[in-house]
C-alpha cells in the first residue's frame, strides 16, 4: 500500500520549531501592522505571506500531523457557521451601512490602529501556519 | 446606536461564543465533536485525482480573508 506522497514524514525541521516561528511570526507581525489597506505595500506583503505559506503547505515542505477521523459530530459546527453565514448575508444584502454592518466594516476602525492590525496579523500567519501543518 | 447594528453585533458575538463552545466540548475526553483543526485536516485531505482540492480551498480562503481584512 502506498503512502499519500504528500504526507512528509520527516519530523526533524528545527526551522518549524515554535521557538523560531513565534518571533518570526511576530515580526512579520509588527511589518505587516505598519502598511494601511488599499496600499500597495499591504497587497505585496499579503501576496508574498500568501504566496509562501501556500508553497510550503502544497509542496509537502513541512511535516504534517497525520489527519483524524471525522464523524457526524462535525455537524455540531454547521450551527456557528451557518449563523455566521446568515447574519453576515442580511447585512451584506442590507447595504453593509453602519445599520447593518457586516463583519469587515465592524473590524475596519479596530484594524486602524497598529497594535490591532499587528495583532490581526498575528494571528492570522498562526492559522496559517496551523493549516500548512495540518 | 441602531436596534438592527445592535442585533448584528449581538449575532456575530454569538457566533464567536458558539466556536468556543463547541470548541470546548471537541476538546473533552472521548468526544464525538471534531475540534476546528481536526475538521479542517479532513477538508484538507479531499482531493480529485492528484489536485489537493481541499487544501487549496482552505488555504484560498485563508489567503483571500488576509487580503480583505488586512490589505483591500
């Protein structure tokens, strides 16, 4: 029986340690936080993370945990989902105004401030990270 | 403050509270509930002949969140 070619078995990667990526990641963090939306600055910067956490993920560079089973307990997660779906539909089919605000429009004034934008950048190169693993 | 920008903060706290919850139940001992990462590993492992389809949607939409939060 074959193996999947691209489950990396190879464990060994002190490059993927969290004692290296957590200040990699926070730098790239305090970078990212400096560049405003709609600058060109932040589309390169999103392109470049993009681009490399998606090589790493699809090329089978960085070992991956090996998957578990799912059974129909996954369905408890359709309830959040869908009232995420739902609530942000209405607002968007609403207008997106500040009546009916949708997601974005609600984090755009917190995401304006470099420490949450930092902090937003953060988090999303750690879930990254967690699905190239994955 | 509007009644309706009331109503659509209120439903986007309760989906945070839902995610943790359900979340926290994945996590107990011998629970039937996948946590979030588990689920994601299994989307990620479908794939149509040798194209990681799953893979590529998740990162896609990883990706695109990224760019509409912190760059358009």
């Amino acid at each position: 029986m074959s193996q999947p070619t691209d489950l990396a078995t190879d464990p060994v990667r002190p490059w993927t340690r969290p004692a290296v990526l957590v200040p990699v990641f926070a730098v790239l963090a305090l970078v990212g936080g400096f560049f405003p939306s709609f600058s060109i600055e932040a589309n390169l910067y999103m392109i470049a993370l993009g681009g490399v956490f998606a090589w790493l993920g699809l090329s089978g560079r960085v070992p991956r945990r090996p998957p578990a089973p799912v059974g129909r307990g996954a369905a408890w997660w359709l309830v959040p989902a869908l009232l995420l779906a739902g609530v942000e539909l209405v607002d968007f089919l609403l207008g997106s105004t500040d009546a009916h605000p949708t997601l974005s429009l609600l984090a755009d004034p917190v995401l304006d401030r470099y420490v949450a934008r930092a902090a937003g950048y953060f988090g999303w190169l750690t879930v990254f990270w967690g699905l190239v693993r994955r | 403050m509007s009644v309706t920008r009331v109503l659509a903060i209120g439903g986007f706290a309760l989906v945070a509270v839902l995610v943790a919850v359900v979340e926290w139940v994945a996590r107990r001992e011998n629970s039937r509930v996948p946590t979030l990462g588990e689920l994601c590993g299994f989307v990620m492992e479908y794939r149509a002949g040798n194209v990681p389809v799953g893979r590529i949607a998740l990162y896609g939409f990883w990706w695109w969140l990224g760019w509409h939060f912190f760059a358009r």
